[in-house]
C-alpha cells in the first residue's frame, strides 16, 4: 500500500507551500489560559469569559469584581462571569506552580514574537490601519497603531500573521477587527508595547502579547487571548476563543 503514503506526503508538501506568513508563534501552557496577568485582572460586571482566567505572581486580592467562589481544595475559584476556573499564585499547590510555567511561557512568547526579524511592512499606513485589508505576513510599528475604521485579516486557515507595535493599540469605540478567507484567531498574534485598549461596543480578534495593560471598555468583545505582563481590566466585556 505506496500510494496513500504517496498522498499524504503530497498533501503535507502542498499544505507547507501554501501557508503563508511567519513561523507560529508557540505560547505553551500560556494557551490554557484565556487571561493571563502578572499584576491583575478587574471586571466591572457583568463581564463573560470563556476560558481559564489566572494572575500570578500577584495573589488572588489582585482579582476584583468576579465575586470568586473558592473551590473546596483551596486549588481554583470559580466566578458566574467565567466559564471555566481562576486561578492565582496565592492558591494552594500545584496552582502557584502551574501559574510560573505559564507566566514565564507568556514571557518567552513575547520575546520570540517581537524579535522576529525582516518584517514584511514596515510603520504600514503610519500606524492608522482601519478600512485596511491585511495579508499574511510579519508587521511592525515602531509608533502606535490605531484602528478607526473595521480592518480586515484575510487569509487561510493555516496562514500566519504578527503584529509587532511598538507603542500603543486602540480599536475605536463599536469598530470591528473582521476575519475573512478562514484565517484564524489563533494564528494572529499582536505583540505591543504600550497600552491595549479596546473601546467600547468594539470587536477584536487575535491573541494579544502585552507589555503593560489591556482593557476592554464596555460591551466590547475579543475572540481572543489576553495575555498581560501587567493587568487586564474588564468593563462588561466577552472574552471568548
Ligand atoms: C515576508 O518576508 C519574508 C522574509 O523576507 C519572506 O520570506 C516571505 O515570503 C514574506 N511573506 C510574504 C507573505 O510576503
């Protein structure tokens, strides 16, 4: 039986040349989060989170606005504004040393993402990239990037995109980041230096690799993973992926 083995390696042959964009980026057990922050994490209700949701080194009183339930094992916490479980470093083991791996996973997915190097565009649009359509690739900003308009991520399914921003990244008040072609959250990847903020009513998508804090103003939503070297901040928001 040759030839379905003579198929599948055709197929994964075809499958790399078709791919387009750089190498993933690999974010390990950070990916078992969909929140993750050094320094904090605060919801102003009613705020919905699907995914795990962890701080650390901060300790749970870094937590606020989720009304936590402690688990009978000291382990996790659970919140009506999260499906799936909290976690902080002051919890009891293995928690704190779970949170470690994935804090310093988050780490390494931030260096390797902003060392990329021979970006594909360079300060594209001086930073103002709304009503842009934008294709697999490398991307870096040595200024701040602003969204005013709906931008588009068009690609396949297996195509790969990094938005390295240097300073701060704004999506305008009920503005959308809109996927098209297949291409996937999971493959976007925005690295930024300065602020996150996502305005209200507006709708973003791709995981964020932060140096200092996130937030989602009211009713915004992010099909996303928010992953903070400081604090992620919440107003009535949907955090999903
Ligand atoms: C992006 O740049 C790299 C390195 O120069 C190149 O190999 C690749 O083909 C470019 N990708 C796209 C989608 O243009």
């Amino acid at each position: 039986m040759i030839a379905p083995i003579s198929i599948i390696s055709f197929l994964t042959t075809l499958g790399s040349v078709v791919a387009l964009g750089p190498a993933a980026v690999n974010l390990r057990t950070a990916a078992n989060f969909a929140i993750l922050a050094k320094a904090g994490v605060t919801t102003m209700p009613v705020s919905k989170i699907t995914g795990a949701v962890g701080v650390s080194p901060i300790g749970v009183q870094a937590i606020t606005g989720f009304s936590l339930a402690l688990a009978s094992n000291g382990e996790f916490a659970t919140s009506s504004q999260v499906v799936g479980d909290v976690f902080a470093a002051s919890f009891a083991a293995p928690t704190p040393a779970t949170l470690t791996v994935a804090v310093g996973d988050m780490g390494t997915a931030l260096t390797d993402a902003n060392g990329r190097a021979t970006p594909n565009f360079t300060n594209l649009a001086t930073g103002t990239i709304g009503g842009l359509v934008l294709t697999p690739g490398l991307y870096k900003w040595t200024t701040a990037v602003s969204i005013g308009n709906d931008v588009t991520i068009s690609g396949s399914a297996t195509d790969t995109w990094i938005f390295q921003i240097a300073g701060t990244l704004s999506l305008s008040a009920g503005k959308k980041v809109v996927l098209a072609g297949g291409a996937l959250t999971s493959n976007i990847v925005w690295v930024v230096g300065g602020a996150v903020t996502i305005a209200a009513g507006a709708h973003f998508e791709g995981v964020i690799l932060a140096t200092t804090s996130i937030t989602l103003e009211t009713g915004s939503s992010a099909n996303s993973r928010l992953l903070s070297q400081t604090s992620v901040a919440l107003q009535a928001a949907t955090v999903f992926n």
